[in-house]
C-alpha cells in the first residue's frame, strides 16, 4: 500500500522527531501513521505501509500501547488486532505528559526526597543537599500546577495557552487588587 505524499512526509518528519524526544524512529512512525489513518489499522498493513518488517511493528505497537497512545481495537467477523490513535490531540498531550511524570518525574523526587532525609557529612554535601531542596520544591510546585492542569477541560486549556503572556497582566493586576477588610492589620488591631 503506497501512501499518499503528504501522509508520507507527516510520517518520515515524525520518525526524525521521534529520536529526539526519546522513541526510536519506528516507533514515531508508527504512530503516525496510526495518527492520520482514517480509520483502525492492523499491523499487516502498518508493515506494508511503512516498509517495516513485522517482528518491528510488533514491538513497536507493544511500546505505543505501553504509552497509552494507541488503542487495541477488534473489528467484526476479523480475527487480527486494529490500533486507533485518539483523535483528540488534548487527550493525546494529557496521555504523554502523564506518562512522562510517571516515568522520569516520580523516580527523580523519591531519589530527592531520599537525598533530602540523608544526613550530610560535611559540607559539600550541606550544599548539595540544599540544591536539591531547591530542585525538589521546584518539581513539587511544577507537579502541582500540572494536577491543577490536566484538571481543565480542553477548552479552558486552550484558552489559558492562548492567554500566553497576558496571564502575567492577570497576575499582576489580582496582586494590586485587595479585598474589601483585607491589608496590613494595625496593632491596635491585632491583640
């Protein structure tokens, strides 16, 4: 099965971007092809599409269902397996994100938290261990907001992403705005 020109670069350029984010080449292709398929597709025909042998389509498949990228579908009265990708590209950023905290994010703050209960024995490790006390916070606070992220229905997502840099208006705008009773307590006040 020969694929239509445009099909063909959006699958090599997603191969070539799929080394640098971390999944081999295959794989990124792969799921592009999936991606823009009208319709599920069986690994037979991933294999003919893309010219990969299906010992490769295997794997690959195994490691985008891994990532929760692709969905097994079973078609009636055909005993092969079919993969879908989602189509809603929120779901599909929300579905990597979350694979990524899981897979590099986690392990990094137990082995912070670890370093952080460890006692230093001299001062370089005083000084390392307050770095990471910093990194730790750090991720801590970015692993908050994305629980408060992936939280937002699409559409207000989309629209906070659109906002870009305005939100710092918002921000500062909110910081110079006080409400009705609230400011500096005066002592007489506070007793």
């Amino acid at each position: 099965m020969s694929l239509p020109p445009l099909v063909q670069h959006f699958v090599s350029h997603f191969g070539e971007m799929g080394s640098r984010w971390g999944i081999n080449r295959t794989v990124g292709q792969i799921y592009a092809l999936i991606f823009v398929s009208p319709r599920p597709i069986n690994a037979d025909e991933i294999a003919e599409s893309l010219a990969f042998s299906r010992s490769n389509v295997s794997m690959g498949l195994k490691e985008l269902q891994a990532w929760r990228l692709v969905r097994l579908k079973h078609l009636a009265g055909d005993r092969r397996e079919y993969f879908e990708a989602p189509a809603d590209v929120w779901e599909i950023f929300r579905t990597l994100a979350e694979e990524r905290r899981r897979r590099e994010i986690e392990p990094t703050l137990s082995m912070l938290r670890e370093a952080l209960l460890a006692s230093p024995g001299n001062d370089d490790e005083r000084h390392a261990q307050e770095r990471m006390r910093a990194m730790h916070e750090f991720i801590e606070l970015s692993s908050t907001w994305f629980d408060d992220v992936q939280r937002l229905d699409a559409k207000t997502l989309a629209r906070l992403m659109k906002m870009g840099a305005k939100v710092q208006k918002v921000l500062e705008l909110g910081s110079r705005l006080k409400p009705a009773g609230a400011g500096p307590r005066s002592a007489s006040t506070s007793r």
